[in-house]
C-alpha cells in the first residue's frame, strides 16, 4: 500500500512538471502580428523600411516597403522570441537575398542581417502604436 502511495505522489509530481512546462511553452510563444518600424545599418549606411508581420504559430509572413527596394513580401519563422526570413529582390536583373535574424522583446526586434553573403548589418524594430 505504501508503495502505491509513492508510485502516485512520484506520477502526480511528474504529471504537474510536464503540465507546467507546457504551459509556459505556450505562454513564452511572442506574437509578433502588427506594424512595425525598422531601421538597417551596414557599412553603406542606415535605411529606413515599414514592416508589416503576420504570425499563424511559427511561421512568419509579412511585407517590408523601403524607398530603396518597394514592396517586398517575404517567409519566415518565429520560434519562442526568435525570428528569421529571407527577402528576396530584383536588382537589374540579378537576385539578392538579404537574411535576417533577431530577438523579439516585447515591442521591440533586434538582430542582424547579411546581403548575399557579402554585406553585413544589424537591425532594430519597434512595434507602430
């Protein structure tokens, strides 16, 4: 009877950790969902760019519009705080991949970026109120 008794205070305790851990795997989700304002920095200067994010669980969707390539719409993931894409662009002719990475806390992204391998940057984004 006693060994009953611990084999279903052991189960109960393993049984509440597995349901806490899940349930702050659920709540630790970040819902990036919105506008946003961004701003890149390379060696070739600062650039300003509207962000526009949609999330349905990890994947990421959304549009980027900059003066310097339009309206570009892009995938991506989103993994607990942790966002990536890849934005794609025609420039005359050859096609360039830009890469991003970052952190989302709260209402504001932070992260870094490579151009085809051959530049690299950083980048920061607020959430638009």
């Amino acid at each position: 009877m006693q060994e009953t008794m611990t084999m279903r205070n052991r189960l109960a305790v393993v049984l509440g950790i597995v349901a806490a851990v899940l349930t702050l795997g659920v709540a630790a989700q970040t819902d990036v969902t919105g506008e946003w304002t961004m701003t890149s920095n390379t060696e070739q200067g600062s650039s300003s760019a509207a962000l526009t994010l949609n999330q349905d669980g990890e994947k990421l969707t959304g549009e980027l519009v900059a003066p310097e390539v339009g309206t570009l719409e892009f995938e991506g993931t989103i993994t607990s705080n942790k966002v990536a894409w890849v934005i794609e662009f025609d420039a005359g002719g050859q096609f360039i991949e830009i890469a991003f990475e970052g952190t989302v806390d709260g209402d504001e992204m932070t992260g870094t970026l490579d151009v085809a391998g051959y530049i690299g940057g950083d980048w920061t984004a607020k959430r638009a109120q």
